[in-house]
C-alpha cells in the first residue's frame, strides 16, 4: 500500500502572535514553528496502515525551506520519505491543494492521509480541494478507520454525535483526535533523521482563489479582577456578576 501523508508547519500554540505592519500577515520574528498537531495523528495513522498492509509511508509539505524541520520529525517517526514543494509565497490554500494533487498524481497513492484541520488558519478545506481535484472520495474528521481488502469503514464526528461511513481505496481521510496515539520519536530515530534525505521540487505557481484583506488582534475586554474569599468579597463578586456581566 502507498501512503501519503501531508503535512504542515504552523506557529507554536505557545507562541505570541503579533499582525505585520502590512495588516495581512504574521510578524514571524521569534515565533517557534511545529508541526501542525492534528497531522501527528495523520503520520500515525500512517504508519500503522504501513504495518498492517506491508506499505510505504511519503510525507509532503508545500512551503519555504523550514518545512524540512517537521519533515524531519515525520521522519524521525518511521515515515520512509518525504518530499517538500518549496512555495516561499503559498497564496492561499488552493495553491497547497493543487500542487499536493499534482504531486499525489504522479505517486498514485492508495490513500492520502491529512489531520483534520492546521491549527493557524482553521479552514478544513484542504483535505476535500485535493480530493475535488483528484476525483477521490473523501471522508474528514475521522476518529476511527478500518481498511479491509480496499474497503474503508470510517467513524467520524458529527454534531451531536458519530457516524459511519464507507468508501474504497483510493480515498482522502482527514484524521480527528482520538483516532490514535500517535508514537514519540526516539532519540537515535530523530538522529538518523537528521541525516535522511529530503526530495525537493518547485511549487507550480497558481492563481490566488482567496485574498486576505486585512488581520487584526482582537482586543482585550477583561477587566482581570481579583476577589478574595472574604464575605465582603463573595458580595462584591455577586454583584458584580448581576450588575456588570448580566449573567445572574
């Protein structure tokens, strides 16, 4: 079985986002970048698939050259190759999504794996474009996955509940948290990794679907105050919660 797995880099959930002077980007000046957290679950769904159907498992990412860092990691965590389209610029997710779909052509995976969503832009669209432009089914938000022959059941969340759905190989599946646990690197496999090699290629240049018009932090409407426990305190907190936040 081929298994592609895409991945992404997004800032750290820790990390201070402050707007560009441009209003349109990110000041990335000392924000640390990840791997995006939803695609661990992706890697190891990868993975596991590899050992149960004696496949191979490729990692992509489309961006600039810091890509290669979670690369890397998926490495490090038994991916057996990995590839980045460099794209300094990735316009919009259209972009990502075409050039994951051209490189998908010329692999021709069983299955192409993604985390649910990148925990920057919050779009969940990419899973479903690649599918679109593949002619692949496409099932998102996936929190259990059985693959029998080349039949797919797969358990994703709903409102309100799950249900299940079925398709066949070849298909797109976007991974939910709770669908495994993905695995831990060991220091000698994040040691080989370093050393692995990287397949680079240029990014075919598309025509941006999506324009940002303009970022703005949202403001801070907290006033941040400090009771005690004193009976006088709880009064005042009563209060304030009647008068002032209207919620009693």
């Amino acid at each position: 079985m081929k298994i592609l797995v895409c991945i992404s880099q997004v800032p750290d959930t820790a990390a201070k986002i402050v707007v560009s002077d441009d209003g349109k980007s990110i000041n990335s000046t000392g924000v640390k970048y990840i791997l995006n957290p939803y695609d661990e679950f992706a890697i190891e769904e990868g993975l596991r698939l590899k050992t149960q159907f004696s496949g191979s498992v490729t990692t992509v990412n489309v961006g600039p050259d810091s890509g290669k860092e979670i690369l890397r990691t998926a490495l490090a965590m038994g991916s057996d190759a990995a590839t980045l389209i460099k794209d300094d610029n990735r316009t919009d997710s259209y972009s990502v999504a075409f050039n994951i779909a051209e490189y998908a052509k010329e692999l021709q995976p069983d299955i192409l794996l993604f985390g649910r969503q990148s925990i920057d832009f919050d779009s969940l669209q990419l899973p479903s474009m690649v599918a679109e432009l593949l002619g692949m089914p496409n099932i998102s938000m996936v929190s259990s996955l059985t693959i029998t022959d080349s039949t797919v059941a797969a358990e994703r969340d709903v409102e309100s509940g799950k249900e299940i759905v079925t398709t066949t190989l070849p298909c797109v599946i976007s991974a939910q948290k709770g669908l495994n646990d993905p695995r831990y690197p060991k220091l000698p496999d994040i040691m080989k990794a370093k050393s692995k090699p990287i397949e680079e290629r240029s990014a075919v240049t598309t025509s941006a679907r999506v324009e940002i018009v303009s970022m703005e932090q949202p403001e801070s409407k907290r006033l941040n105050k400090i009771l005690g426990d004193s009976d006088g305190d709880i009064s005042e907190l009563v209060r304030l919660l009647h008068e002032e936040a209207k919620i009693i």
